[in-house]
C-alpha cells in the first residue's frame, strides 16, 4: 500500500454477497485506500478463508464489527474507516458504534432498514468527526454526474417531469425465496422492491434533477405468492418546483437484467442515460437531433472527469462507478474535497430521504392516495 | 381502380392535416381501396385544389360531410365508405350520419370527443348494417400484432405488469398555442395530452397485453401557462388479473419525437417493442438472452404475416401500419374476415374504453383518487 | 387517377417477384403515376390475374414488351413511361425499346445484364427523347440525401475513407439455388453478390462522397458449393482525390438480413448510415459527441426533405424510398426539375459505373491485382 | 497484500501513458497480484513521483529495467515477474533481458517493434523457466471469449467470412504529432495503424474464428500529410479453410473512438461482437431473430465465466478486461492452469504472427499484390 493509502475494514462481503467484493475491488482501484481488516460474513471460518483470500492479515479478522472497532483502536496501525456492506438490518448498529469511536463510515445503500433508525443516525453523523458516505453506486457514473451539472447549470432549463425505471427480472419466480435476505422483513426493513431498488431510482431522480419530491402516489405489489415484502413499485411524485415524476421499479420483471434507466425533460431540453450504456448522455433540444454525449469528452463538467479514468471509446463499468466513490471519500478524508460528500457524494441527507420515500410510499399505498413526503403516519 | 377496389370518400386532409394525407396513402397503398370523392378541409376553395391534386373528380369534392352522404347516395357508383380525419368535435357527427346511411366508417382516434358522444354512437354503429373501424394506427405494426398473439397464447405466461411510455416534445413550448385544434376543448374534446396520445398507450396495454384495466389513478398537468387541456399525463392502473400497469404519456417531453414503447412482463417473460424500431420485438425469458423477433421471421403469426408486405430487413413504417388496418378493413367489408372488426382491428369496444380512459382519467386526476373505470361521476 | 397523374406501365411483377409490387406501391404512393397497362410475368394467365389484382385493364395487360409498346402507342391515353423489373437479362431490350418508342424508363439495377449492354445504351439514351432513371432504391432515403448534401457542401472536410458494408445471408445454403434467377448467370449477368448487391454498395458510396473510384483490388468468392457466380464480393478502391474504400458484400452472411451500412470519414468529420436504422444520419466531429440528425429535422437539405412525408418519430421505410425516386422522376418528366436525374435520381452514369464496377471487379479477382476502372481487358 | 499474491515490478506508466496505469488497476483488481517495483518513465523524478502515488517503496524504484532486474533479484522478497508497458521499441530487450534473469513477462502489444526481434524472442521464451503472456486486452471480454468458444465447438458451422472493422479518430489531424511517439518509427517499429491497432483487429480475427490467415493484401495509407508510417490500414484475406476475411483500420476515421468490431459468419451463424457494447453477443442463425447473449448468462463457457465478476446487467469495462488476463496469468504462474498461456491467453505464438501480419502488410501494400504469410521478401 501507499504511503497515501487509506486503512479501512470491510464488514460483509461474505460468501455469495454481491456488493462486498466489489466494494473491495472498488476501494483499492485507484489505490487510495488499503483494505486491512474486516468481517466478512458471520460464519468466523468461512471470513477466515475470505478475509486471507484478499490479503487481510489473520488477527484483523474479527468475529464481529464491535470487536473490530476495540480491536482496531488499539492498533498505531488501526483503520480509519469502515465499510458496511451487510444486510440492511445490521447498517444502524455498525455506523453508529463506528461513528461514536471516531472513525468514517462508507455504508452500502440503504442507510438504515427502518425510517426510525435513520432519524436516530443523523444527529450521530453529525455529533462525529466522522465522514459518512452512502454508496449510491449509480452516483459514480460520469455521465450520472454530467447530468447533475448540466441540469444544474440550466441546460435544459426548468425540470418539468422525470421518468425514472428500473426493472430487474431477477425475483420472477418464488423458488429460493427462503435464502433471500431482502425478501425477509426482520432482515431487509420496511420495503421490499422499493427499499432495494425503489431508493436507487429515488435518489437518482433527486440527485440528477436537483429537485425534491414532495408529495407521492405508490402502487405497491407483491407479485409472487408468499411475500411479505412488495416485489413491484409504481410511484407518482410531485417535485417543489411543480414538475412531476414517473417512478416504475420490479424484481418480478422477467429476464430484465439491471436496466436502470433516467430521462429528465426540462424546458428547454431532454437528457436520458441509461445504466446498459452508462458512457453515454443523450440530449435532445427539439432540434431534430439527438446528441450523444460520451463520457471522457473534453469540456465534461469537473465531476464527471474525476469519474472517468480512461479514454474515450474505453468502456469503464460498475467497478469503476464504485471506485469514483471512493476516490471522492479519500479527497474528503484528506480534507482536500470536504464539500463532496452531501454533495456528489451522498450522504445522510439523501439516505434520510431515501428511507422516508420508502416510508411514505408504503403509508400511500395503504391508503391509496397522494402522501406528502414531510408528512407522518 | 381495380374492379375490386373499394370506393371511399375522405372527409379531412386539408392542408396543414398530418393524418388525412395518410390515410389517402394507407388506403390506396395495397390496391383495395381508391379515393374518389371527399371534403377535404373546411375552406371550399383550398379543398378543391386538395381533392384535385388527389385525382378526386371535381364534382365529388363536396362543401361538407352531410351533401357528401347525400351526393354519393344518388351515385350508381357511389362510395361505400367513408373515413374521418377531422378533428374530434365532428367524429361523432360524420359517423353517426354516414352509419345512418349505410355507410361503412374508418375513423381515426379518438372515437368521438366526449364519453357521452362515445356511448351514443355504441347503439348506432349496432344498428348499422356498417362496419366501424378504428384506427389506432399503432395496431397495424407486424410487431405489436405477433406481441399481441403471444401472450394470448400463453407465451409469457400470466401478465404481471405493463410499462407503456408515450413521450412527444412538440408541444414543449406554447408559441403557436393558438392555432392547435388539440389544445381547445371545444375541438379537441375532453382530453389533451390523455385524448391524443394517453388514448394510444392505454388502447396499446390491453390491446397487446389482452388485459383490462379496472381502476386508475392518474395525475394530469398543464405545464405551459395558458393550456386549458392537459399536456402531460401519468397513470397507475390495476388491470382485471391482479396485474398492474403504469402509463406515461407527454407533449412537454422536449425533444422527444414520437416516441411510443411498450412493455409486457409476464410470469415467464418480457415482450418490449419501440416505435422507433418497430421491426424488432424483444424477448427476455431470464436465461441470459435477448431474443430480437423480425417483422418477417417466418414463424410470425397469421396477424403479422398479414401487416408485412416486404423480406426481412426492408424497413416498413407508419404508413405501411396504417395500410395494414385499411388491408383488414377490406377483408371484414368484403365478408372474407369480418372478425377482424373489434379483434385485430379497433372498433367501438376499444374506441369506448379509450374514451371512458380520458373520462376516468380527468376524473381521477380531480380527486386526487384511485377511480374504477366502470364508475360514472 | 388525378389528372396530373403520369400513365405508366410495369413489365414484371410477376408472381413471386420482390421488386416488382415495390415498384407498383411506391409509383403511386405520392398519387404522381397511375399503373394502366403490362406485362406481370411470362405466364399469360398468371400475368392477367396479377394485372387485375391491381386493377390493370384486361386489354392492358400484354404478353411482352414489344406488344406492349406497340399497344399503347396506338391509344389516346397510352402510357408516358415504363417500368423495367424484371430479371436483368432483359433490361436491355426493354430499356433500349421503349427509349427508341418514345417512352420514359424507369428500370431497376442494375443497368444491364452485361458492360457491353451498358454501354450500347448510353448512347440511345442520349439520342431519346425520353428520361431514363435507374432505381437504386437506398438513394430515396431522406438520410442518404441529406449525407450526401453535407460532403458536397464541404461539412466533413476532404473525404478520406470509406467503408461500405452489405452484409445478406439468404444464399447462406445451397437449397433452391435452381430456382433463384440471380444464380443464373445468363439471367443475372456477369455478377453475382458483385451485381446483386455490390452495386448497391459501389453506387451508394460514390452518390454519398461525390467521389469517384479510380482503381479496385477485388476478392469474389464462391462460397456454396457449385455456384457459377460469386456470392461473397470484397474490394479495396482507391478515389480520385487520394482517399480509399472498402467495400464488403455478402449473400452468404448467415442470418443478415439486408443490413447496408456505410461510413465516410472525412478531414473534419465521419457521417454514418445504416439501412436497419434509416431515419438516422450519425456524424462524429471529434469532440465527444455523436450527433444524431432524424429525417425530417427543420433544417435538412432540400433533397431530404423532398424525401420525407411525416413528421419526425414517424418511420419511412423502403417503400417510402422509392416512391421518393419516382417523386422525383415526376417533377423531371413533367420538366419542374429535369436537373434530378443523374443528379439526385442515378441515371445512365451512374448505372454505366455500376456496371463498370462489376466487369472490373470479376477482372481483378480472376487476376489477383489492382485494376483501373477505365481499363479494358 | 495477500499472501498468495504475485510480486510484479511495472515498466513503463510514466506520466501521459494511457496503458501503464490500466496494467497496474488491472493487476490488483482481483487481488492476485501486487505492484512493489518498476521503472515508471525515463525521468527518474518524475518515475518517483508516480511510484510513490502507486505505493511503491523508493528503493524498488529503478532507473532502468536492468537495474531492477539486478536489483530484485538481490531480495528475498524480490518480484516474480515483469510487466512491460513501454514504447515498443524497448519490448524486446526487456522481455529477452527479464525471461533470461528467470522473471515471467507480461507485455502489452505488439511483441516487438520488428519482426527479426520477435522471430528473435520466440527461442528465449521456449529456452526460459518464464511465463511470456501478451496483452492484446480485447481477449479479455467475456463474449470474445464466448465467441471463441462457440466457433471451436462448431455453433455456427464452417467459418466462411470475417469482417473485423477497428476505427479510430484521434490522429486525424495532424497537430502534435512530433510528440507521439506511436508515429515515430524509431520508438514504434515498423507499423504505424497496423502496428497499433491492426494488430488487435488481426489477432482478434484469428483469436476468435480459430482460423489462420494465408494470404494478404494490404492498402496502407498515411492520410494526414508529413508521417511516416501508415494511419490507415485496409486489408483482403485468405483464411486456411478457404474462407475470407475483410480488416479495415484507422487512426483517421474522425471522431470514431474506438469502435472494434467484429462479425464472424459461419455456415450456419453469424456471431457479431462490438467493443462499444461489450457485454452483449449477437448471434444470428437465418431463422428472423438476433439472439442476443449477456455477459454473464448462466450456460456461458467456462473461459467467458471467468472474465465475469458481476451479474448480469452490471457493466465490466476495459480495466475488467485486462484483470481477467492478469487473473488467468496468475493461474498460469501458480500452476494451476498452463494450458491458458498460448490458448486464452496470447503468449508468442500470437505475438509472432501479429509481428508477421504487419511486416506482410506493408510487403504487400508496397507491391500492390497479394502475399503469403510464410513468404520472406
């Protein structure tokens, strides 16, 4: 490791998680920071067998993250950061024990698994040193990033109606429901295809657009027989500048892969990106043209640069969009780009709102009607 | 003409018409049918130019709709059909006249402007010894009819979820408000955005899909100042098999040229077709493919077989659709296949649902509610 | 029939043929042409029946051309113009007939079944009366004019490559070869894939770039066992002003269907078509865009506009293009816009390049170098 | 790092390298490996800067390649193989002075500058304990590696075409060519577009379709007025089995990125791959449908499993691409894989007829004739 490198400790990332291992591959890619500890599943022999896999030496294993936080305080040589990357039910205690000893806190979104947690987080975040990052993956694509400035800056003036989609296929049918954490309600939280996904095409729309929602319409559905959490959510959103919002998110849309997708009409212009395409930015004006903008073009706005690491025509993928994150944190952990986080990078404010968009969705479709995000059951 | 061809008369097409001169087009493309007499818009002077330009002889352009019925009723070789093209305000007039004569109708969408215009025709096009044709114009791509076929076959299984999107940009500023018939309501009807273009994607869900729809939940919007129709619409919508589909549909969507698309997932998978590819249907069934149907495979079915006239890889458009529903027209009007009336080709069943959807829609839209599409204010 | 309708004539059409009912939808799709008179195949019965299907007089239908010519000639309301689709053996005679009768031509590539043919027709042309236009369908397309526009008015800077590409898989297998004229060089000519569709190739890419190619390295193959022509055609080319081609075509690419793309590179810019995707012209700059220009954009050239008839979104396909040609072949018989043909519309120059491209590509394969175009063997 | 890591040492990755930094990501990303020294630029400064960013301790930052070879092999813990990414000029001193000192070599494409060098390498290679792998990255797709696979196992029948197309824009003018050294045929060798990206184009041919070139000719071109080596490479070819295959390349294709792409067409498929859609094989079979295969599909083969890390729907880019070989070498090294080393991985067999390729090319651009790939000159 650099001299430069960040120390930090991963907790997850256990046999068959998925997001764990890329949070690893993602940390070390620009060789900011230096992964050096963890706990990588609860099964202590299976974490052994992970934890040597990638080089973590075998007494900063740990059996679970409140010993790895003593542990490491007791180290010249201790971590400074830690990255949640577990269950949703198990974000609350892990940030909050980490932020109380000092140390930063990258967490894999959501931010918490109920609304209440998350309430109870930010007032520790903000009580810390520390810095808390959520890891919004879709947030480090430099295209994602494009759109943000350009929305920002005017580009296709005022925001008059997002369309946000995110159909996955993977929940289609009911077998293995049993093995399925987010399918369970004591481990995932409140929302099923909403918390999982939902949040992502939430805060996607929020962040892109630079608008907030205000009042929501949800038709949530549980597809498969069984399930105790939705697998399918539709959501109409009014936006404070009076624009409008179409969020459709499934996990019972058979044989779709990950398509998240984004189209923000403004005034003055359209911009669509598309996660099966992520290099590009496609910008409609009315013209008769499309224009494609691709990722790495020379006057791409500063946070879109930052995201991109190679050439144009050189594809750079959900890794790298992870990695950015990460590259963001380290800036903000050196105090050279404090302002980043809440910024490009999320934070608690977009977790917080996050979790009440699962919150209000889940009360407007109990109900049926219009549910103003401020508002409480 | 062909000794077979079908004799019609056009009321509509003036200049500055967008439909009109298609349906002279469809009409004429395959042979069936030969435009011989007509109104061609409501200034006397510039219908006559149209009608020339059209081969129409001079004596059958007629000043309107009522002394076309009665002229061509005195003709040994009189029209046997007429199609509508205006705006929506006289649909119900002209059809409703020229059934009463014992005319055949080919309408263009919407049925009539209103819901109580919609169901008074029902009654009258039952009495009629005519046909009543619709032309949802979208329902004659090779595409949408093997879409349709396949899942009324089983192909994916039960319907789960909709996803149908109808963005269009050319109404994203309000310069020239003034001249659009579809932004007044004493022409347009009851609905904008929902009557134009709401009314295509919501015929297309339960067209393709074979489901109905039960109850919505829609929120509308103006969002140029001055518009008193709407120009933007957005549906939830639950359909009679438990299934769900959300409807999103815009004229503000700047940029956006007509950009129509449909999704079906099913329990054992996704049918997705584009208007602006519309040759390919895609097929995801989650075992890590995407299959691209072709206009032209040769295992289409009979429906689709019969909307492609050319091989494999020579694009066919909106015009060839529009031909495609006149093709079917003139197979019901000839006795060879009268089913197709109401089943491929849209006839008063979907032209009253569609209808009451702008109905229920501004209905919903009012109260903030989720309202059943059988319900009356 | 309009009175401005122009009369016309088809030989061909037959049963089974492709190109002919082409010919017949897009003659009269613009209501320019009416089809008063023919020869629909070399069976008498299946000719009449064809005829009257598409509402041809019975004492219109004829046994031959020749018959033909002489037939109309004798009447008040005798054709202006002939359409040749039949197989190109007897182009020639018809086209070099009815110009010396006084007719119009309008023949399908390509020009002749043989260069030497070809070339005796030039000077006939010339020594008509009539117009002779040579339907390369792909030059209809709106997109394929509007590229060519750009390189003539300098958009791209010097033209310095070009890469054309015909990929078809219909001859993929040997089955029903004895059926198929095109593999039969005394119906077909001298080419195979080279006259089929090479031609296609070799025109579009000097129609688009306004180059002319000066020398040619062939490869033709023949891939199926027992072929006599070639069914897989690759050229390198070098232009006039330096640049380079490459032209590749197959008959043989398993599953294409007739996926003609082309890309120009110029000094300042590339500019891309593909027929799967007409409605689009693709141009890169360098700076990170593509833009992507839609038929029927406000500020198109003249020549696209000409060959657009809906608003934008509204696809055009094949039909449409060629109708687009026989548009353009009305305005020069009716002497609005002589200047089209060998302009816009290919006539003999083109067609005597094309065939000139064939012969020349047959002599450098056989002899394994580079060869002039203007070089005799 | 890990124990089981691999010790590398970088040379090459100065300041203004595109590939030195993707060799470093690409070596750590799946934890195999750990870069502890190299010899990063020509200036020692600057080469220190670099090193320390990349956490390598100071004193295994080097002057030059032999230095580290002396210098590493001084420690127990010295590296156990070198990564080669400099100008190609010093490629075979370093990879002959590295196998000779008993290192495994990683080097990026080409081999070396010349052929005499490479024929030179290929003893040393055989003669050596090493490891010679090459990177020609694209080999590192998981759907290169699927279509690979699927010809070998005779999925689309006889391999009868090749269309392998790799344009590129950024030197298509001509402003700061003295400071590139790809153009200088001191530091390049002795291709210019064929040395750089042609070799790719030829390498991927014949990786992918399991065929070998017999035959060539080339038209090589240098478009932008002043250089010395070809920018744009175009080239006919004779496949073992009596197929063909057409390779257009390009540094002057403007603003063209870096589109490889290559379609492979057997007698009874056609498989299609595109680097800027990387994730996706089209596979067309005649029967009207593309099917497209996702990276990731569950019944992929075994080689295009191991170039996945992410399910399906995640996009892996470039950087994957080059760790999947670096993960394979890895195995190669540890033993538990050889056979990869010359079959998924390119080692000199490869590299020798990539060297081959170019020096025929430029024989048979020069002659104006076609060559065979054994011929000497």
């Amino acid at each position: 490791m650099s001299d430069a490198s960040i120390r930090i400790a991963l907790v997850g990332g256990g046999v068959g998680s998925f997001i764990g291992g890329i949070h690893r591959m993602a940390a070390q890619l620009d060789g900011r920071f230096a992964l050096v500890a963890g706990v990588f599943g609860r099964d202590p022999a299976k974490s052994r067998v992970r934890g040597r896999e990638w080089g973590v030496p075998i007494d900063r294993i740990y059996a679970d993250h409140s010993e790895l936080i003593i542990g490491e305080a007791q180290r010249q040589d201790g971590v400074a950061c830690i990255v949640i990357a577990t269950p949703n039910e198990s974000h609350f205690a892990i940030a909050s024990d980490a932020l109380r000893a000092g140390l930063h806190v990258i967490c894999d979104k959501p931010m918490t698994a109920t609304l209440e947690q998350a309430e109870l987080l930010v007032p520790i975040v903000a009580a810390s040193r520390g810095i808390y990052a959520l890891t919004f993956t879709y947030t480090g694509y430099a295209m994602v990033r494009e759109a943000r400035a350009r929305i920002a800056a005017g580009d296709i003036g005022e925001v008059r109606k997002i369309v946000v989609d995110y159909p996955q296929g993977w929940l289609s049918n009911g077998a293995g429901d049993a093995q399925i954490w987010r399918l369970d309600p004591a481990r995932a939280g409140l929302g099923g295809c909403a918390g999982d996904i939902g949040v992502h095409a939430f805060q996607l729309a929020e962040y892109v657009s630079g608008q907030r929602v205000t009042e929501l319409n949800a038709m949530l559905s549980s597809m498969v027989a069984g399930r105790r959490l939705d697998d399918d959510c539709n959501v109409l959103m009014r936006l404070t500048n009076g624009g409008v919002a179409v969020l459709t998110a499934s996990q019972i849309a058979t044989g779709e892969r990950n398509g998240l997708s984004i189209r923000v009409h403004g005034a003055s212009g359209t911009l669509a990106w598309r996660h099966e395409d992520p290099a590009v930015l496609r910008i409609d004006r009315g013209n008769g043209r499309s224009e494609l903008l691709h990722a790495g073009a020379p006057d791409s706005c500063p946070a879109a640069k930052r995201a991109t690491r190679l050439p144009m025509g050189h594809p750079e993928g959900f890794i790298e969009a992870m990695a950015t994150i990460y590259r963001d944190v380290a800036d903000a952990l050196l105090g050279t780009a404090p302002s980043l986080i809440d910024g490009e990078v999320p934070g608690v404010t977009d977790g917080l709102r996050s979790m009440r968009f699962i919150d209000r969705a889940i009360v407007s479709n109990r109900h049926g009607r219009w549910t103003s995000m401020e508002e409480r059951p």
